[in-house]
C-alpha cells in the first residue's frame, strides 16, 4: 500500500477565506491565488480547475483522484484571477482566444503546470502540481505483487531492452520508475554502468544518475534532449514520458542498439499501452524484441479503517511474456480488448480482477469501486 495524509475538510474553509476577501481592493487576485496555491500543497492536490462561468469563476480540488469544490469567486474578479494566475506562469495575459502552457515553480517546492484553453464565458484553467519527493521509495515499499517485482528485479539487471511503467495521472507510476532508478543507481555503484535521464520536471535527485529536464523556451525540447542523450553514450536511460510517436520510436531503437530503457506512459490497461506503441508506429518487431516487461497501475482509495489516516491500495496489470497467443495477437495488430483478453488467457489478472477481490474483501473504497470499475 502506498500511504498518504488524510485530506481535511476544506471546501467550507478555503471558500470562507476567499469569502473574506475583499474583491474591491487591488490585491484580490494576488491574495485568492496564494491562498489557492496553499490549500492544494497542504492537502496534497494532483489538480486544480478554474472554470469561467456566467456568474463567477468555480475552482475545484483534485485530490486522491477525487474532485470537490474548493472555492467561488465572484464575476467581477474571474479575468484577474486568472490573469494572475497566467502571470505567474509566464504566459500571455492578454491572449484569452489560444491555449496556452506554462509553469510556476512554488516556495513550497512544487513544481506547478499551468494549461489554459477558451470557452464561452472566458479560459478553463488546470493547474496540475508535481512536488519534489524527499522520500526514495525502494521497490519492496511499494506494494507490488511478489511475482511482479521478481520480474522486476531480473529486467532491471538486463544489459537492454524497454521496461514501461503505464497507468493515468496520478497512479504512482512515476513513483515506481524513481523506485527502479534508484535501485539500478545503487546497484551499478560497483559496476559503473552509465546511468541518464531526460524528464520533465524532475521530481527526486538520485545519485549516481545524470539527470536532465527540459526547457522548451530555450529550445531544449524532448526531441532534442533524446538525439542528445543518444550521444552521451549511455547504458542506461530513463525517459521521463513517451509522449509521442518520435519518442516511442527512439525508446525502442535504444533498446534494440543495447541501451537498457525506463520510461512511463498513460494508458489505461496493458492492451491499450501495446496499441498505443503501434499506433505510434514502432515496428512491431522491435516491440516483440526489446519489451521486457509492461505494468498498468492504478492508486486507488481503501477502506478507512481508522478516523485518521486512508490507506491506498496499489493494483498492478502485467503484460505476459511476449509469447505464443499474444505475439501472434501483436503482429495481426487486433484491438485492445482482444489483446488484453489474450494476456487474461496466459494468467494476467486485470485491473478490474484485482478491484472486484478487494471489494470482496472490504479493502477497496465503495465509491471507488463503483466509479471506476463495477461497470467495466
């Protein structure tokens, strides 16, 4: 289990401090978005989402996967608020016809991306928060199945080949791709193996690896920052995220030319991940030659046993084996759903197997269990 700080009540709280503000006076803006921006630290948000009504603006909370009401703001003050949000974040104020990215690095040490997009009444703002992880999780602290971290353990002492971490925003997935780097830089203490990363932000310093994060103002972008790791000779290359087709192709040609790579991705199970490779066109013979091993997790609630602390459960789908049924299923490039129930036909537990046991028994969240998988 991965364990996590209790999320207080405080949608009633943050909206009676934003209620005693005094939305005439010229520091308004400034005082509702450092307020904002401390409530969603404090209580470990993933999200915030600024949404421009008819009648005021509306900021919601995401936290634990859940998302609540955190605070209104009146009509009046929603293009300030937002203005100063963007300010902060270095992007255009005045441009509210054009999506817009950028980035706000926090006091607190969070690392705070910015998204706008227009809409009928004025721009959708989201604002996703990544915090520098002090702690480094080993592998055994994680929770992952025996059989899964074994496999692990073997992969990563392997001289090449992919090992993908998959699961949506805020699965941990990143989490264990740190657990796995930070395994490989103690291991390779002796051995001396050449250990780089490309990422963006970095979220935890590990030593021994050489760590770089992209700047796409300066042109330092992903594509660039790959041709570039490519050169420095490496053994071993984490990639903070395979976001394209360009980045999955050359994730995949390192591993066939002897580079042993980590990288994350969002997929939603194992069938969807290999679909999403093809689609980016990598040759699905590299796929079947350098894919050690692919896992889809997702962080889910428990069951509160206490008033003070929520546990959550870690649930893990690993890819068999590229082996028999399931090679012949990636070469004839069928669906999702038939990928994934030919990997549940070679002994895969699916997510939503995992899901329905800890439901059966009282582990899992009930509100949990019905939005994400009684239906499915």
């Amino acid at each position: 289990m991965f364990h996590s700080k209790q999320i207080p009540a405080v949608q009633s709280q943050t909206t009676q401090w934003v209620g005693d503000l005094n939305p005439r006076l010229d520091d308004y803006a400034s005082k509702v978005t450092d307020r904002l921006f401390a409530t969603a630290v404090e209580n470990g948000a993933s999200d915030l989402h600024l949404d421009s009504l008819a009648d005021g603006l509306v900021i919601r909370m995401r936290a634990k996967g859940m998302l609540s009401l955190l605070a209104n703001v009146p009509y009046g003050q929603t293009s300030n608020v937002i203005a100063r949000i963007k300010s902060l974040a270095g992007l255009l104020a005045y441009r509210t016809d054009l999506p817009q990215e950028g980035r706000i690095g926090l006091a607190s040490g969070a690392d705070a991306r910015v998204c706008t997009l227009p809409t009928l009444h004025g721009e959708r703002l989201v604002i996703r928060f990544s915090v520098s992880q002090t702690q480094h999780w080993e592998l055994t602290d994680l929770g992952l199945p025996e059989g899964t971290l074994h496999r692990i353990l073997l992969s990563l002492d392997s001289a090449s080949g992919v090992m993908m971490i998959c699961g949506p925003a805020g699965s941990g997935k990143t989490t264990t791709a740190y657990a796995m780097l930070q395994r490989l830089a103690k291991a390779d203490s002796t051995i001396r193996r050449c250990l780089v990363s490309l990422e963006d932000p970095i979220e935890q310093v590990i030593d021994g690896v050489s760590q770089s994060q992209i700047q796409p103002s300066v042109g330092f972008d992903w594509a660039s920052g790959l041709k570039a790791m490519l050169r420095q000779d490496p053994e071993v290359m984490m990639i903070g995220e395979i976001r394209d087709a360009q980045t999955a192709r050359i994730v995949f040609q390192a591993a066939t030319t002897g580079q042993l790579v980590l990288s994350t991705m969002h997929a939603r199970s194992v069938g969807d991940a290999i679909t999403r490779v093809i689609d980016m066109e990598v040759p699905k013979h590299q796929i079947l030659s350098s894919l050690l091993m692919l896992i889809v997790q997702r962080l889910v609630n428990a069951k509160s046993n206490t008033s003070t602390n929520r546990d959550r459960l870690l649930l893990v789908e690993e890819l068999p084996r590229l082996e028999d049924r399931l090679r012949e299923a990636i070469l004839a490039e069928v669906g999702a759903d038939y990928l994934e129930n030919t990997a549940r036909s070679q002994g895969m537990r699916t997510l939503r197997d995992q899901a329905i046991e800890s439901h059966e028994r009282g582990q899992m969240d009930e509100i949990t269990f019905r939005r994400h998988f009684q239906s499915k």
